[in-house]
C-alpha cells in the first residue's frame, strides 16, 4: 500500500479549505495536516514536512486572497500545480439552545463577513462582528464561550458540537472561492490545452509606461490574462508588484516568449506554475499565435540567416 501524501492546509478541521482539500479526487490517500495560518501551512511544505499545501487564492466576492499571493510572491519558492473552484455558502453555529436573540457577536475569518453582510444587517443589526484566524477557529472559540456564533461551513458544527441555526447565508447566490494546491518546486505540469499560467512581476524602474509595456508583452503574443492585481511590496512606498494570471502553458510558444520578454524588460518576473484550469475554459488564440506559427516565423529566420530565403 503506498504511503499517503501528507497536504498541509489553513487549520483548524473544519475550514472551507480543509473541504477543498477533501474534493479532491485522491482525498482518500492525502492525510490533511491543519496549520495557524497560510504561511505556516506553505512552510510545511517547504521545510519537507509535508508534500504539498492547499491555500484559498480568489474569492469571487471579495477578490484576492492577500495572505496567500504574498506568501507565493515573497517566501522561498513554491510551485501551483492544481486549481479547484469551491462553491461557498455559510451557517449560523451556536451552541445548543441558543435562539436568535441571544446572538449579540459572531465571529467569522475577514473574508467571509462581506459575503454576509447584508443577511447580519437584516437578522443582526445590533451583532458585534469579531475576527478569527478562520472560520473554523470561530467555531471552536463558539464552543469555548467566547463568541456566541459563528459564520462558517454547515458540515463544521458537528466537528465543535454545534448548532446550525441558519444555513444558506450568502449576500450573493454562486459565490465561489478558487484554491490552489503548491508544492515544492519541480518540472511543471504537463499541458492540457485548457491551462493557467501564474506570475509576479515587478517594476525595474517605474518610468511613465513601464506597466504598459508589461502588458504588451503578453498582448502582442496574443496570450489573454485571466487576472491581474497590484500588490505592495512592503519594502517602501509606492512599490508594487503584479501578480498575473494568464491563458496557457509555459510550454506553449506564446506563453513562454511573454515570459522570455518579462524576463527581460521586467524586474524580479516569479514562475508560479502552469497548471489545468478548474473552469476547463478553452484559450483564446488569435490568428498567428499557435505553436505551428511561431515554428513557421523561427525557420523562416533561419533560412534567411542562412542566406535561403
């Protein structure tokens, strides 16, 4: 029997991210090890403790996931090698007995307080809402007496002998959350056809123009971006980063020549990893920019290098 693959995630049991985690396919051969925070569960990763980790990166509500770009822009080197969409709907826990009424704080992570605010404003408008590491941790501090509910999955009440005392909560129906799954850096993922690539790119210099000639590398190679975020750096005011997502695959010709001009043009270009995309869109490639044309554009150079043309 093969030894099962230990994936470290945003702890405690309990958290949408350890339901991520147990989505997947191979679930039944991953042992989920819970970690305090995102940057500790990427450290398991990079210390060899643990195979890979899975992080939240996207909120369909609320945008990037900051802890876990920042993580991947900054600390040692990881690699994406798996996306997975999670659909995201909330509960009200308490502990047993406890009506409406007597909820006067609920406690959640930041992320999922604005995908509910509306619903608190209706039900709880006098409601002290408190932060937690997650929301399963809101959970565990429910059951502790420290928060009189807490906004978290349905499924993590049985975990902390909870109630349900409303479900369904969300301001906006269909909201999803994006996570990644990272590991150690290696060769990336084979290409699909229906793949993501991911970068960090900074400024070299800040000239007027600087962040237009970055997209031009991508635009002038017909590569689409999915996404793209400025992020600080931290190291003084008014520095910035860019985190990119675009269509495609590093092995494909357009994708690795916006690359090799970042590379070039660009200051501290990052690869994340080119990995399948969970909503198994199809790439738009315009007219002169598939791997056949590019093949086609460098022999024709090299017969007129050789004097053949």
């Amino acid at each position: 029997m093969s030894q099962a693959l230990r994936y470290a995630y945003l702890g405690p049991v309990g958290t949408f991210t350890e339901a991520a985690l147990l989505s997947l396919p191979e679930a039944d051969r991953i042992e989920g090890v819970p970690c305090a925070s995102v940057p500790a569960a990427f450290d398991a990763v990079r210390s060899g403790e643990c195979d890979a980790a899975i992080a939240a990166m996207e909120s369909s509500i609320e945008g990037a996931v900051t802890a876990t770009i920042d993580e991947l822009a900054s600390g040692e080197p990881l690699m994406i090698v798996r996306e997975l969409l999670l659909p995201i709907s909330f509960a009200l826990l308490v502990r047993p007995g406890t009506d409406l009424a007597a909820v006067k704080t609920v406690a959640s992570h930041p992320v999922a307080m604005p995908q509910c605010r509306r619903w608190l404003g209706q039900q709880l408008p006098d409601t002290r809402w408190e932060a937690a590491a997650s929301n399963a941790e809101a959970a565990r501090q429910v059951r502790d007496g420290v928060y009189d509910a807490a906004l978290a999955g349905a499924f993590t009440a049985a975990r902390y002998d909870l109630e349900v005392l409303a479900d369904g909560i969300h301001d906006n129906a269909g909201a999803q959350t994006r996570f990644v799954v990272v590991t150690r850096p290696g060769s990336p993922t084979e290409p699909t056809g229906l793949d993501k690539t991911s970068v960090t790119v900074g400024l070299r210099d800040n000239h007027p123009g600087e962040l237009m000639e970055i997209l031009e590398e991508f635009a002038g190679r017909g590569v689409n971006l999915c996404r793209i975020e400025s992020r600080p750096t931290g190291k003084a005011m008014g520095k910035y980063y860019f985190f990119i997502d675009c269509e495609g695959h590093i092995f494909d010709e357009r994708v690795g020549e916006a690359l090799l001009g970042l590379r070039r043009n660009s200051a501290n270009l990052r690869f994340l990893g080119s990995y399948p995309r969970a909503d198994r869109q199809p790439p738009l490639i315009r007219p002169g920019t598939t791997d056949a044309e590019f093949a086609s554009a460098r022999d024709w150079l090299a017969a007129v290098r050789d004097g053949n043309q």
